[in-house]
C-alpha cells in the first residue's frame, strides 16, 4: 500500500467502505432469514452466528493487524469500536424512533440491561488482563484472552436463558415498552424473502458472497486507511478509534434503522450491546495469529478507550432502568449524555496519544 498515491489509497478505502456497508446489510438478513428458517431463533447458536456475521469488518482487520504485527491498530479497532457502536444508539434515538420518545424508554428490558452488564464485565476482564506479564502464555493462549472468550460464551447462555422469561413481571419487560416481543422483525425478514421466492439456498449462497466480500473490504480498509490517514498525521490509536471504528460501524446503522422502523427497538439496542460484548473476544484470535499476548502489551490509551466503552455502556444501562420521558434535540437525556462523553472522551484521547 506504501507505494500507491494518496488519491487513490482515498478511492480504496472509501469503496471498501461501501462494500462494507452493502455487504453488512445482506449478511444481517441473510443472517436472520437463514436463524428462523434452520430454527435457531434466539439460540445459542443463532446468537454465536449473528455476533460472527455482524463482526466479520473486525475479524479481517484484526486478523490482518495481527499478521502484520500493527497491533495497535487491531486494539484500537477492537476497545475503539465499542465506544464507537455503542454511539450508535445515539443515531437510532435520534433518527429511528417511531413515535417519538426515547429508544430506552420503547426498549426497556431486563434482558438489555443483563447484556449491558456483559459488557460492562468482559471489559473489565480487559483492563485485568492488561496488567498481567506478557510472557504468561500456554500454547500460544494467555490467560487473559481465554477467560473473556469463556466469559462471553456463559454470558451467552444465561442471556439465552434470560430470553426464554425472566421471574420478573412481564417476564422483565417493562410498562409500556414496545408491544411486540423482542425479535419480532426478524420473522418479518423471513416472510418478505419468502415472499419474493427467496430459497434457503439461495439466501446461503447470499451470505457466503457477503461474508467473503466483507473480508476482503475489511482487509483493504484497514490496510489503505492505516496508510492514507497516517499520512495525514493521524495516530494509530486514534486511526482505529475513529476513522476505522467508525467505517465498520456503518452496517449496524442500517441494520439498526431497519429494527427501530419495524418497532423492534429492544432487537437494535440488543444487536448493539451483542457486538460489544462479542469484539474482546477477537483479543484470542490476535493472540492466535500474532504469537504473543495482546492484552498485555495494551497502551494507556487502550485502557483509557475500554473505560470509555464502559462508561457509555453504563448510561445506556441506566437509561434502560430509569426510561427518560423527556427528549432534547430529539434524543433521550442518555443519548445526549453518551454524545457528550464520546465527543469529551476522543479529545482526551488526542491529548494522550501525541
């Protein structure tokens, strides 16, 4: 990538950029029309498979990082990412939300806030693992990366568990929240492919294209981007927050879009939330592929990016328990919030990372 121009290293990655964000829309309704018609629903093995799909942007970068031995770039994509995402949900506040009220007072739910706290826990394992001695390693695995990648699969299956009904009233959805179950768009997918003559098949053979095509854009991005925006005097960590972030975030605001317009608000917050917690879990697979612990060569600012990930998960995890009545510049208070601590958090960032 060196050699080529800057123009058309732009060219590169903005066209990766838009593959990424095509390529994502089919592999989330493939995803969904493939989970009900092969019956996984909201099985554990629906749930492994759409955190897969949703996140192949970030397995190719990050696995191309990692051979490249850029590993800064693969953790500033990773903890950079959930923050990032997590901002997301300010876009679907905003723009999303039919009637108008705020996204966590529609979505409220026990099992949304149980996924927060998943979050907010294998984050936590991050920022222990950072501290730990580099040279801890066992067949190429390290401890660190191993408990989170455990951590995740058994928060899968109590979230599964949580899905089926909670001892709660209502089963943990609250008053007045969203009328139909959560998920229920999904079902809408299906019908609508059916609908069109869309074969099991056919819709397989979609996502492979899809998911290939993602892959290679995620690679191209990464390694045009990181070359493009150093250029231009962008760091790294900063690259990877931002730039990158940001550019493998695009699927998960069409997909998001399309739940809040269908009114399964508790689905986008959930999809959110999902990928979140599924992205530390690619710290194994750096580690897999580089040879070395990732975790414990972290930077401060890695640290400093999983606390804001963190952070703004939490006001999310209280918006869902206190359910804002009121909107300002049509966001819920704890959008606004999350807007204003992202925009606070990535001029800190700046400051540390020169």
């Amino acid at each position: 990538m060196g050699s080529l121009s800057s123009p058309v290293l732009l060219v590169l990655f903005v066209v990766s950029a838009a593959v990424i964000w095509y390529a994502g829309i089919k592999l989330s309704d493939t995803t969904d029309v493939l989970s009900e018609r092969l019956g996984l629903g909201s099985a554990l093995g629906g749930l492994i498979m759409l955190a897969i799909a949703t996140n192949l942007p970030e397995i190719a970068i990050t696995a191309s990082a990692a051979m490249d031995g850029q590993l800064d770039v693969a953790v500033g994509n990773i903890l950079g990412g959930i923050a990032l995402q997590t901002v997301v949900l300010v876009v679907l506040d905003a723009a999303g939300v039919r009637p108008r009220a705020p996204l966590t007072r529609l979505a409220a739910s026990l099992v949304l806030v149980l996924e927060g706290a998943l979050v907010i826990t294998v984050l936590a394992v991050v920022v222990m693992g950072t501290q730990l001695p580099g040279d801890l390693t066992f067949v190429r695995l390290d401890p660190a990366s191993l408990a989170i990648t455990v951590l995740w699969i058994v928060g899968l299956v109590l979230l599964n568990r949580a899905g089926k009904g909670l001892p709660w009233q209502a089963g943990g959805d609250a008053p007045g929240a969203q009328p139909q179950p959560r998920g229920h768009s999904k079902g809408k997918k299906e019908k609508s492919a059916s609908d069109k003559g869309v074969s099991t098949a056919r819709a397989g053979a979609v996502f492979g294209v899809a998911a290939a095509a993602t892959l290679v854009a995620g690679v191209l991005i990464e390694r045009s981007g990181e070359e493009f925006f150093g250029r231009q005097g962008l760091s790294g960590i900063l690259f990877g927050a931002t730039v990158l972030a940001a550019a493998t975030s695009l699927p998960e605001v069409s997909t998001g879009l399309t739940s809040t317009k269908l009114g399964d608000y508790q689905l986008a917050i959930s999809d959110i939330f999902g990928g979140n917690a599924f992205l530390p879990v690619l710290f194994l697979l750096a580690t897999l592929i580089s040879g070395k612990p990732v975790l414990p060569a972290a930077h401060h600012t890695d640290i400093y990016l999983t606390a804001l990930g963190v952070v703004l998960t939490g006001v999310y995890v209280a918006g869902l328990v206190f359910r804002p009545k009121r909107q300002y510049l049509r966001m819920g208070v704890d959008s606004l919030a999350v807007l204003v601590m992202y925009a606070a958090g990535i001029a800190g960032l700046a400051t540390i990372s020169g």
